[in-house]
C-alpha cells in the first residue's frame, strides 16, 4: 500500500510521522515540499507515487484569523479540495480528510450525528464545510473525519497555549462552549491501526464524527484538567487560578458553536477505536508537549 500524507508538517502530519511504521509506504510532503494549492505539482506527484491512499492533513485552521483572512482560508479549505478530488478519483485513490466540529451551530444539547444539518457560525467553519461537500458530492472513495478540539506537541494548539501561561496567577477561560477534545497523536494511531487491518478498504466510505469516549467539557474544564494532570506528572510546581468567563466576555473574532460535541457510534461501528480516555492520554502527550514549548 502506498500512502501519500500532504501536510505533512502540521500536528497530525507530524503525529503521523511519529506513529506510523517505516514498513508502510509513506511518501511525505509538508505545505513547504508541496502545496495543495500547486495543482501542476500535485499532478506529477500523484503520477510519480499513484497512491493507494491519499491523507490531507494540510488545512487552514486558523479559526479568528479567518475572519480577515478570507480568500487564503477558502482557497486552502474549500478550492485546493476540490482539486484533490478530482486527482483522487482520476488515479483510483481513497481520500482520507480532516473536518471540523465547526460545521455545525451548536444548537443541540445531543451529541451531533453525521446526519446532523451542519449550519457554520464562522467563516472558517464555512470554508471547511464547503471542503467536505465537495468531497460528498463528487469523491468516489473517501473517508471525512470531523474533529474537535485537536492538540499535539507540534504546531500551535490549545494545550500548548495554556501551557506558556502557567506562571500567571490566574486565567480566564469559557465555561459556555463543550467540546471532546482530540489527540493528533490517537488520530494517527487510529489511522495506522485501521490501515494495517485493512478497514479503509472494508469500511462504508463516507463521513464520520470522530471522538474518543470521553464526557463533555468546557475549555475552562479542559484547562484544570491540563493542570490536573500537569502537577501530578510534577511537569509543574504550581498551577494558576482558572476562572471562568463567557464566550461573550471574552470576544474573539469568530462566533464559536455552544456545543460541537461528536458522537463516535458511526466510527466505533466500523473501525478500530483505541480505548483510552482523555487523562490517560494527556499521561502520555503532557511530556512531549511541554519539551516543544
């Protein structure tokens, strides 16, 4: 089997990196090597590897820069997919695809299902709903995974961001968005278990809510779990008040849904889920976080 991994730079490319065994067939490119946006490249790489499997890690995630940052977010997320598309489907390969939890309005108080009508509040979660529509629409063999909440020690995430400000007294963080936060790490371990037990090549194609099963929490929630889990690892001596502000009070550039929680039956039906909690992977994330700090 032959995997092409585009983005190969960003936390779940790097994850990938980390994760996958040098005995499957990886050809890796960073946004540096080759951009999504070079169709003329792509195509000759594409002829040059003829990938069984194609994994699009490249994205433009930068969710309140976004607001500003229009037409690069949407060339990224939405027009360079459109492009992979169709190479996918001229050179037989399956497309594996990362979405966002952002799609959606965050007006249930139910986990939201794949079914679910995705309605963006953001204009980065428009961009990134236009990419999966694409893909639904005109893919022969894909697999979108729509994700929350994702960190790693690479790139710039939440967990790295709190983590730099562990010296303050205090901080403000939400307590009204809810959310399951997301490994890069586990999404690549996923992604190496079910391509080595062949399930991309058994499993319904198609999208799916990806999450691990974990409870609902708010950002405020996360941040004392971080540090929960920080002190008991002695990666920190002290850990600041964390106290809790609202989504208004806090005004970032982009409208953020209430709750994007994901239900994970539809994944969990047709694939191989690792089975650990959010604490038990922090354990194993938390130190290699804070030597990329």
């Amino acid at each position: 089997m032959k995997v092409l991994i585009l983005g190969a730079n960003g936390q779940i490319g790097r994850s990938i990196s980390e994760i996958f065994s040098p005995n499957l067939k990886q050809f890796k490119y960073s946004k540096d090597q080759l951009s999504i946006l070079d169709n003329e490249n792509l195509l000759e790489v594409f002829k040059k590897i003829d990938p069984d499997v194609v994994i699009n890690c490249a994205a433009y995630t930068k969710v309140d820069l976004a607001e500003k940052e229009r037409e690069k977010a949407n060339q990224i997320n939405y027009k360079a997919v459109k492009n992979l598309v169709f190479l996918s489907n001229k050179f037989g390969s399956t497309l594996i695809h990362f979405s966002t939890d952002y799609v959606y309005d965050g007006k249930k108080n139910t986990p939201y299902l794949e079914s679910d009508k995705t309605v963006p509040l953001n204009f980065y979660g428009v961009t990134k709903n236009s990419g999966d529509e694409v893909i639904i629409k005109n893919c022969k063999k894909y697999f979108i995974f729509r994700l929350s909440g994702v960190f790693s020690p690479y790139g710039e995430n939440f967990v790295k961001s709190i983590l730099r400000l562990r010296d303050k007294k205090s901080l403000k963080v939400v307590n009204d968005q809810f959310l399951k936060p997301t490994s890069a790490r586990m999404i690549a371990t996923f992604l190496f278990e079910n391509l080595k037990k062949k399930k991309f090549e058994t499993s319904p194609y198609g999208l799916y809510n990806f999450s691990f099963d974990d409870d609902p929490m708010s950002w405020n929630d996360f941040t004392k779990l971080i540090f929960e889990q920080a002190i008991f690892m002695k990666l920190v001596k002290k850990i600041p008040e964390v106290v809790t502000t609202s989504s208004k009070e806090f005004n970032a550039q982009a409208i953020r849904p209430s709750y994007s929680v994901l239900d994970n039956s539809k994944v969990k039906q047709n694939f191989i889920l690792p089975k650990v909690g959010l604490k038990e992977v922090l354990k194993k994330d938390l130190p290699l976080i804070f030597s990329k700090l």
